[in-house]
C-alpha cells in the first residue's frame, strides 16, 4: 500500500470512513448504499481499489493533472511577457482592456488577476477600505442631459513632461457619458466653452451645468443686503453665466467635491488610464491629445462603461441647423459709451469701427461686448455687431495710413525727371541760360 500523504475534502474523508467502517463489517451494505448514494456495484467497485490501494483510491484520478480546458502555458507566458515588456505599471482591468484592443486576446478580469499575482506581479491600483460616508450618496438624473457635471483637473498628463496642464471635461449624470475633454495650459474660460461646445455637437444643449465655486461661472461679490434689494440692485453674472443664460442652460455652483464625485472618480480614472494610453500613443503635445481624446479615447471609454442614451428620457435640445456656434456660444458683458466713440473693456480703451472707420454711438449708452470663440471681440448695437480695436492699435494704423499716403522723397525726384518734353519750363529754360551766359560775358570781357 503506498504511503504517500493524501490531503482529503470533507466529503472525500467522510467517504474514507465508510469505506473503512464497511471493510471492518461495522455497517452493511445496505447502511453504505444509503450513506454514500452510490449503486451497490459502485461500492464494490470502491471496497476492492480500497483494499488494494488504502486511502489514496479515495481522491478522484484525475486530479492535479491538466484536463484540456483553460488557457494554454504558451497563451500565459504571452500575457505575462506582455504586461512586464509593454504595460509595467497599468492597473489589471486597463491591461485586460488593452489585450483585448490591441492584440485580440479576451480573458475575464479575475483570470488576469490571478496569473499576474501568481508570479508576483501586484496591481498598482489595490482596493483600500474605504471610510464610512456620513452622507448618503445622490440618486443619478433621471434623464440624459438634465445634469452635465464639468470641472478641470490638473496633472502631469505627458510622460517626460513635467509640467501640469489642465484638462477641462464633462460627463453626464444619468448614464455616465463623457460629453467632450479638451486639454489647455491654464484652466480657462475658453476650455469651458470649447467643451460645452464638443457636447452640443455631440448630443445637444444641456439643461444644467453642475460646476464647482470658481469666479468663471459665480461672481465673488458678497451678498446684497435688504436695502440694496429694495433699490434695484443685482449681483451680475459673470459673462460665462451669461452665455449660458443666452442659450438656455441653467448653472448650480458647489464649493464640496463630493457634490460633484462623478466627474471627481473620473478624474482619478483618467490620470491612470488616459496617462498611460498618452504614454503608449507616444503623444507629447496638447493639439495631438485633443485629437487622441476625441476620436478614440473618449469614444472607447464611453462604449466600455457609459450606458446608452434611452431616447425617451433624453433632455439634451438639438440645436437649430443655423445655429452659429461662434456667435451663440460668445461671452459678453455690458459696458459703457465714452465721448461718442470708444469703451473701456478687459482694461484698455477701445474704439469702434465699421470698414475701418469710426462709429459714433451716443454717450452713456450701454452695449454688449461679445468675445467670439475665434477670439474676435465685436460689439452689438441696433442688431448689427461692430469691430473693436484698441486705441494703440487704431492708432497705428492710421499713422500707418498717414505715411502711406505721402510720397517718399524719390518718388517725387522721379516724377521730376520724366516731366513731359514738351513742358513750358523746358520750352523757356535753353534761352533763359543762353541769356544769362551772354550777359556774364559781356560784363566779365569774354
């Protein structure tokens, strides 16, 4: 009998009991039939390769030995050659995503995880225990396009770059969908509107932007007081609101993160994920990201993990075909007519012209001064819009003008030198000389 040690379940060692209690007669076969559930042939079977083989007949044969189903060792070792040469450092479930993208190997989540922990390879990205929320969280919108979530997350977004750029985003609280992302060097206005501009395009107007407490979309003056009510007075939005308000889209401001963790959790995704697809891509600049986010990286994200759009609950507004979205997505403010002709505006003063000449609008009159998304300024008034340009650069230009209309000292030596022939001072000159030289020989004895 071979007397190697045998590790058993508890139902191969409740087996092993009966065998031993039936070989020994204390139990016939009838109480082993009804113990073990197996026909009395079966048993018969068991009680011979007991007595020739003792416990180790217990355990099914074919254990420890491959089977023929799973994944090959060839597949294996390709997987863990792939995750050390190309993806060091990326979280298991973005690996498992890129076998699949990249080379059109499709293994579940937990096979990944297994293997690589098997050779001592650990996520970057472990679970933690997360604390206990004193606040329950928020119920999702009920309809797309009711709540954007947008906000700006500063990092390191370029390996080898170790400056911080700001990516402006915006998702959408009902199903998860990134509406747009647009990389800039600064967290700006024009980011906000670059996105807001991606995500009609998209899907539509939205009705509500959720954003954080930020002096682009709330004003920081204090809260009027009673009396200040009673007057009249308002707090003025700040020109992105008033974009907003323009065409038709609410704003609610937060000063807690946790209000917006949607957007918050996407930025921690994003700093991993889109970090690493950066790196891989070998893209170093911000116009090449830009490109990157809108044609593949966002459109894959969003067919990963976004739900689908249920067109019976969806509140985004398709906008009008003539809708410019150079003019209508152009942040204004209101400002006041100096001396018939020029403004104060972004700190310097202005004139207004029209085919470059001046406009003369009636002093103390108020106007709106649109900055388009080409980066343009204008003003409107009576429905029409004007140009605006600085009084320094107006000024160059007319000095410009000014010289360009006086002619240089040798274009006026040239037009005396082809005077027509037949001019009356050429015609005069020959006897002026002539008698001019006579004269001077006479009095001098020539």
């Amino acid at each position: 009998m071979n007397n190697e040690r045998i590790t058993l379940t508890m139902k191969e060692q409740r087996t092993n009991d009966i065998m031993v209690k039936l070989i020994s007669k204390e139990i016939s076969m009838n109480d082993a039939i009804r113990l073990t559930g197996l026909s009395e042939r079966q048993l018969y079977r068991k009680k011979k390769g007991y007595l020739k083989n003792g416990i180790n007949s217990i355990p099914h044969k074919s254990r420890g030995k491959p089977n023929g189903k799973g994944y090959s060792k060839k597949l294996k070792d390709e997987i863990v050659r792939l995750y050390i040469e190309e993806y060091n450092g990326w979280n298991f479930y973005h690996f498992n995503d890129a076998l699949e993208d990249y080379h059109k190997i499709k293994v579940s989540d937990s096979f990944i995880y297994v293997l690589l922990t098997s050779k001592g390879i650990e996520s970057p990205h472990k679970y933690k225990v997360k604390k206990k929320n004193t606040h329950p969280p928020r119920e999702r919108r009920e309809n797309a396009g009711e709540l954007i979530q947008v906000d700006a997350s500063k990092h390191q977004w370029f390996y080898g770059d170790s400056n911080y750029y700001y990516l402006h985003g915006g998702i959408d609280d009902c199903t998860g969908k990134v509406t747009s992302c647009f990389f800039q060097k600064e967290e700006t206005t024009f980011g906000y509107q670059m996105i807001l501009k991606e995500t009609i395009e998209n899907y539509g107007i939205p009705e509500c932007l959720y954003t954080d407490y930020r002096t682009v979309f709330k004003s920081t003056k204090k809260e009027l007081t009673l009396d200040e009510e009673l007057e009249g007075k308002e707090i003025k939005n700040t020109r992105f609101a008033n974009m907003l308000d323009h065409i038709g889209t609410d704003i609610i401001s937060t000063m807690n993160p946790c209000a917006k963790g949607r957007i918050e959790r996407l930025w921690r995704t994003f700093q991993d994920r889109l970090y690493n697809e950066l790196k891989k891509k070998n893209i170093h600049t911000i116009e090449e990201a830009n490109q990157y986010l809108k044609e593949i990286f966002i459109p894959k994200y969003n067919a990963r993990f976004a739900l689908p759009i249920d067109n019976t609950k969806n509140h985004f507004i398709s906008p009008q075909k003539d809708f410019n979205y150079n003019i209508e997505l152009a942040i204004w403010s209101e400002h006041k007519i100096y001396h018939n002709s020029y403004l104060k505006y972004n700190k310097q003063y202005h004139i207004i012209i029209d085919n470059n000449q001046k406009v003369y609008i009636p002093t103390s009159k108020k106007v709106k001064v649109y900055k388009f998304l080409d980066g343009t300024e204008h003003i409107l008034y009576n429905n029409k819009y004007y140009d605006l340009k600085s009084v320094k650069d107006y000024q160059i230009q007319i000095n410009k003008q000014a010289i360009l209309s006086i002619k240089t000292q040798d274009e006026i030596n040239k037009s005396k030198a082809h005077s027509p022939i037949n001019s009356p001072w050429r015609k005069g000159l020959p006897a002026l000389v002539s008698h001019r030289f006579m004269n001077y020989a006479v009095n001098h004895g020539c």
